[in-house]
C-alpha cells in the first residue's frame, strides 16, 4: 500500500509536532517574542525563500502536466512573497544582504539536493515544506500585531487549499511507485521536520 501525506503525519506524529509547534511561534502568540529573534528568523527566511523558489522551479520542471497550474500560481505567489519580505526588510531596517547562518545553509543544501531525486519524493518535499509554515502559523491562534500579518500570509484559507493540493498531488504522484521511493520520500519528509525545528530555533541564538 502506497504511503500519502496524511499516514507521513499519523506515523510521524512527535517529530511533526516539533515542526510546527515551537517557542518562537508562541512566542509571537504572547507577544513575547524579542525583536532582535524575530528579525533574525525574517532575514534568514528571506534567504531561504529565495532558495525555496529555485527548488520550486526544479520541481516544476519535474511535474507531470496536469500539477503544472497548481505549481505555477505557487511560483507566482513566491514573487509577490520576496517582495514583501523585502518591504518589511525595509521597515524594520534590517540588511537583507546578510550570510545565511548555518540552519539555513543546511536547508537550502538539503532544497538543492531534491533534484536528483523523482518527482514523488520532490512533490513530497514541497508539500511538507508548506505544511509545516501553514500549521506553523496556525496553531498559536490569532496573532497581535505586528505578527498577525505573517500569520495571515502562511494561516490563510487560500495558502490552505494550496497546500491541501500540494498533498493530493504528491499522494497521486506516491501511489505510482516503487516502495524504494516511498522510503525515500519518508526520509525526505523527516529531514523536512526536522530542518524547520531547527530554523525555528535559530531565531533564538539572536543577539541584542
């Protein structure tokens, strides 16, 4: 029986909870959250959107013709989503030319490396990747400002369905083959959680 998205949760269910369930994203909630945390995790996420939208774009390359509109309105939205990250770069006066600290690297190595890899276990990737940001942004509850907004970019209905297709598409793409690429596509999925604990908790090494 081939694996989907949902039984990667079920059967993965701690490790997922360490993905989108984190002191940063509570710390948001509470309003407690440093600035000096949140504007390094804004940076480094810039740099790790920018990668992402590559990854994206190999992915899509990848994809069989019938997900290229879903891909392609997510390669639309990354657009306007680094322009924005660079206007609220700019309110916030903060240097977006800056090197990505050492989690991000891992990450975006981790994003370059899918393109070896079939396109079940890229699109399996894909939808983790955004899973884990639209939960993420979800969970705490409502947000105060000036947090809410990002909440609302990652927690909205819109950015839900997209997922939820991202995990359809990567379900029909699983359930044609072989169980070495499920296995892989598994271990992608775990590799993805656990890269966003750890890009949650970079905020946290921010100085003042």
């Amino acid at each position: 029986m081939a694996i989907t998205c949902a039984h990667l949760i079920q059967d993965h269910l701690t490790v997922w909870e360490g993905a989108t369930v984190h002191p940063f994203l509570s710390g948001c909630q509470t309003g407690t959250i440093r600035p000096e945390q949140f504007n390094t995790w804004l940076v480094q996420d810039y740099l790790f959107v920018k990668e992402f939208t590559r990854m994206l774009g190999r992915v899509l390359a990848a994809a069989p013709d019938s997900h290229l509109d879903s891909l392609l309105s997510g390669l639309e939205a990354l657009k306007d989503e680094l322009l924005w990250f660079q206007a609220k770069a700019a309110e916030r006066q903060l240097d977006l030319n800056t090197p990505r600290q050492a989690t991000c690297q891992q990450y975006c190595e981790f994003m370059a490396s899918l393109a070896t890899l079939p396109y079940a276990v890229q699109a399996t990737a894909l939808w983790a990747i955004e899973y884990a940001y639209n939960q993420g942004w979800q969970r705490p509850g409502p947000m105060p400002q000036p947090y809410s907004e990002f909440a609302d970019r990652w927690g909205n209905p819109g950015f839900t369905e997209y997922v939820n297709i991202l995990a359809q598409q990567a379900d029909m793409a699983l359930a044609a083959t072989a169980p070495e690429v499920q296995q892989q596509a598994q271990a992608v999925f775990l590799r993805v959680a656990a890269l966003e604990a750890d890009f949650w908790q970079m905020a946290f090494g921010a100085t003042a």
